[in-house]
C-alpha cells in the first residue's frame, strides 16, 4: 500500500519511542531522520508503508532491518516505536 501525500505536518513522539530512539545505532538515527522526512511529503514505494492489520497504527521500512510505527492525528504522526524488524512485531 503505497499512502498518498500524507500532509504531516509535525510529530509528537510517546515515551516507548524516546525509549527505543535512545537505544539506536547513529547510522539508524540518520535512516529514521530520513524516513520522517518522508512523511511530511509522498512516502516512497520502498519505504513499504503499511497499515497493520485491526489497528490504527502504520508502519514504515527506516532501513533494510528497521521500522517505524505511528498513529495519525489529524496532520500529526504520533511516533510510538522503532526498532529491529524481526523483533518489531512481537511488540503488536
């Protein structure tokens, strides 16, 4: 599912979020920049944004093995996660 422009226009960020950003690589931290630029604008096919399953929550590919999670608010991205892929999931 590739979204439309999405028109974020800021991010608010949950205290998992601080969390796990505090635990990431520099590398990751500039992939996750990126990615949240993507989002103020038209996400990219290989960003693979997706709406899980029975949830308002979506995620998006920060790098080959990270993803991102939010929920929208109006123009605003709630950021709740980011982490490894394999152990993403587990976490929903």
């Amino acid at each position: 599912m590739v979204p439309p422009s999405l028109n974020i226009t800021g991010f608010k960020e949950k205290p998992s979020f601080k969390k796990d950003v505090k635990r990431l690589d520099p590398k990751v931290i500039k992939d996750l920049e990126r990615a949240l630029h993507d989002l103020m604008g038209e996400v990219p096919p290989g960003r693979n944004f997706k709406k899980l399953k029975d949830s308002d929550v979506y995620t998006i590919r920060i790098s080959l093995n990270y993803r991102l999670s939010f929920e929208l608010d109006g123009d605003t991205a709630i950021l709740r996660r980011v982490g490894p892929r394999q152990k993403f999931y587990d976490s929903y």
